[in-house]
C-alpha cells in the first residue's frame, strides 16, 4: 500500500518526461521485493509517506493557526445598525455593521462612527489594544475590547485581509528554495543515471548486485528533507504573525548582515501620547483649545500613530469623550511622508507637522532647550516629538509627544548583536529622539547601542537611497 503513492508520483514524473526520485525510490521498493527483503521495501515505503504525511500536517498546523486568527464565538453572525444578524460570510463591500465592546469584527471595513479599543494580537501579536477612530480600518477576526463602532466592509469575506493572508502562505509553500531546486536537478540527473548503472551491473555482474545497488542508491533523506524543513519553517512564522511571502525569501533570510528599522511602530509601540501641550506668545486659551480641536478633526483622517495621539488629546481616552468634539467638515486633506498633514476644517485652512511645514522658520537654532531659536516657547520634553499646529497660516500651538519603547526591543536588539547583525534606524523623527530612545534601550538591557546607524529627519526617499547604499557596498 505504501508503494501506491510512490507509483502515482513516478507516473505524473514519467508522463512529464522526467525520471525523479519518485521512480527511484519506485524501482527500489519492487529490486528489494525481488530480493525476497520485505523490511528493506517497507522501509523506503514508510520514509516516503511519512516525508508527505509531515508536510502535510505542517500544511494543516499552518491554515488552521490562520482560521484560529478569524474564528470564535459568533464569528460568523454580524449585527445590522437596526439590530438584525445576518451570517458574515454574506456580507458585500458597502455593507454597514456594528461592533460592540466583547464582539469579534466580522468582515475588514473602515469606521463610520464611534470609537473602540480593538485587540489585533490574533492577525498581528501586538498584544496592546489599538484605538480606532471614525475613517480607521479594522480587519476580520479582531476583537472590540471596550467601545461601540459602526463599521462598512470594505471587501467580501472571499477578498478580505485574512483570506489573502491564507493564499500567500499557500503560494510561499507552493514555491521552492535554490536547495530545492538544486536537489530536483540532481534528483534527474542522478535517477537516470543510477538506472544505467544499474542496467549494466545486472547485465556485467548480476542481476541481484544491480538490485542491491538500487536499493542502497535511494535518496530518501536527502531529497525529501527540504520540503518538510521549509514547509515547517513557513508555519511557524506564519504562527508568529510573519508571513513569508516565498521560500526562497526565507532561504535568503541566513545571508542577511544588515536590518534595516523605523522607530515609530517597530522599535517603539506605535502608540503615542501628549505630555505637553503649549501655545505661543498671544494665543489665549480658548484659541489653542480651539486649534486643538481643529488638529484633532484634520488627524482623525490620517493613519499615523502621532495623530492618533493628538486625537486622543483632543477628544480623550477611549470610551471616555464623546467624538462629537471633532469636527466632520474636513476637506482637502494632504499628507507630506515625514512633515505632516494639511487640509481644511471647518472652512479653516489647518496645518500639522514638522516647523518647517506649518511655516515656522527656526533659524540656525536647534532643538535643545533654549536653543531653539523662534520656538523657544514649545515644549522641550527630552525624547520627544514635537508636533507644530498652524491655523489660518498662523502658528497657535505645539505638542510634545513620546511613543514608549516596546518591551520586547531590548531583547530583540540583543539577539541581533548576538547574531552578527548590524541595525539602522532610519527615521523621520529627531536626531535628540532617537538619541532618547536608544539611551532607553541600553538602560533596559539592549546592549551596546553605539553601533547601531541612526538616520534621522529621513523621508521615504532618503530611507529607499540608504537601502540602495548599503547593497552597492555589499550589504544584504
């Protein structure tokens, strides 16, 4: 029975025009029968189901750690804004649902209304909840901890984030590394010419050493062994919430000497808060309150996690403030990568961002405290962002915001010392910032921080021409 799948195997190889290990292993399994040695036959039987039956229960490991990411009670119910269930696996783009504290997100859409804390540990493993705000994404199989939203889908279940995410590992297992492929190449040239060997011991000598020879000329271990290892290695980073969209990506992974980081998200946890708030000479209360509100309306559009922070100020904590503080009348929203935001509110022309982008000029000045020439008067929180807000081309107010370290960075800057791995971090922020984060780091236990290349005050195309450097010098 266990020569069954070996012959169905040979057979696609033969009618392909190929002599694989498959036909090898074949003609083993019946030169060992007619040697009258049943175990040796059993044996090469057995290594070969077991090799397909370890892929393919690496295979089910794989997709149903991805159902457990979408799966859970009343997973596939969803409530209607009147208060009707329909099943989720119904739902079209444009369809409106609601989510409350406790409910599993039924389908990826983006936030119409409300606000929620939404734990995304099973698609991510960031175990911190995340806030969303209206015109925030949410994707299937994450969790409302605290919080009420409607939401609109924005894909059928069929196209969501979690069935894509099912079909890219599905591709990455179907592809092969270079080892693979190097050892199917050998594989053809070697069964053909173990075959012919053969031919002629049996024809020179006798039949029974040809037999032998073919017996013991079976590759089983070395042919089969790659697919399971890389297989397996694609299930436990897809487990991990790391998805490999190749295998041969993978193998490329063991020659890399060199990572390349930003800050915000990835060494710190993304998730920003104020710790000061303050206004220029002549800006009453009541009007940096009011470009408070303004800023918060024109970064309750965008995405990054310095404005979910300025919105949280603005409105407060989740579940705590009404999100009728903001305004919905936001129009001609830019967004400058690594400067900030600018739109309209309220028929008001808002800016938010670096002080070059609303329009402050400091001069020769820096940024350490009572040096920063013409914005003196903002906050100088040591490892802080400052964020400027321009209303009407003037300037009334500055944030100070900190984004703490993630508490797994230490740990994993050490590993990455441990390893040989040289880092960069390429950011958008400060040069003191990163100065900041880096002395956290070392204080936590990362190591020595002194060799790690911070690039600061970068944008998109300074990050891609770093990238670019570093392998015309010979770093992978």
């Amino acid at each position: 029975l266990g020569a069954l799948p070996l012959a169905r195997d040979a057979a696609r190889a033969a009618s392909a025009g190929r002599l694989d290990v498959n036909v090898l292993m074949l003609v083993a399994v019946a030169g060992a029968l007619q040697l009258g040695d049943a175990a040796e036959a059993a044996t090469v039987c057995v290594v070969a189901c077991l090799a397909k039956v370890a892929e393919a229960e690496c295979l089910r490991r794989v997709r149903n750690a991805l159902q457990d990411a979408t799966a859970g009670d009343g997973a596939d119910a969803a409530t209607r804004p009147d208060g009707s269930t329909v099943d989720a696996a119904a739902l079209k783009k444009g369809d409106v649902v609601v989510v409350r504290a406790g409910e599993r997100v039924p389908v990826d859409g983006v936030v119409l209304f409300g606000k929620a804390a939404v734990d995304e540990s099973a698609l991510t493993g960031e175990s911190e909840p995340v806030e969303k705000l209206k015109g925030s994404s949410v994707s299937r199989g994450t969790v409302a901890t605290q919080g009420f939203v409607k939401v609109e889908a924005t894909a059928a279940r069929s196209e969501d984030g979690a069935s894509e995410l099912a079909r890219l590992v599905d591709e990455a297992q179907a592809t092969s590394t270079k080892t693979q492929d190097l050892i199917g190449r050998f594989a053809e040239i070697f069964t053909p010419f173990v075959l012919l060997c053969a031919i002629a011991v049996g024809c020179a000598v006798s039949v029974r050493v040809a037999l032998v020879m073919l017996v013991l000329a079976c590759p089983c271990a070395l042919v089969l062994a790659a697919p399971i290892v890389v297989v397996a290695s694609l299930g436990g980073a897809a487990k991990r919430g790391v998805l490999v969209k190749s295998a041969i990506a993978l193998e490329q992974l063991a020659a890399v000497d060199l990572l390349c980081a930003d800050k915000t998200g990835t060494i710190t946890q993304g998730r920003c808060r104020v710790v000061a708030v303050a206004s220029p000479p002549g800006v009453d209360d009541k009007t940096a309150a009011r470009a408070l509100q303004l800023a918060g309306s024109l970064e309750a559009v965008t995405a990054h996690p310095l404005a979910a922070a300025i919105v949280n100020e603005a409105v407060g904590c989740v579940g705590e403030a009404d999100a009728s503080a903001l305004s919905d009348d936001v129009s001609s929203v830019v967004v400058t990568s690594g400067a900030g935001v600018a739109g309209v509110v309220d028929g008001v022309a808002v800016k938010a961002g670096t002080a070059a982008h609303c329009g402050l000029d400091l001069g020769t000045g820096g940024w350490a405290p009572g040096e920063r020439g013409a914005a003196a008067w903002a906050p100088g929180e040591r490892g802080a962002t400052t964020i400027f807000v321009a209303v009407a081309g003037q300037i009334q107010l500055a944030l100070a915001i900190v984004d703490p370290v993630r508490d797994e960075a230490p740990r994993a800057l050490l590993a990455l010392q441990r390893l040989g791995l040289g880092l960069a971090i390429l950011t958008g922020d400060r040069p003191e910032v990163v100065d900041g984060v880096l002395k956290d780091l070392e204080r936590r236990g990362a190591g020595d921080v002194a060799s790690v290349d911070v690039r600061a005050t970068c944008k998109p195309a300074d990050k891609l021409d770093y990238v670019r450097h570093a392998q015309r010098a010979g770093r992978v």
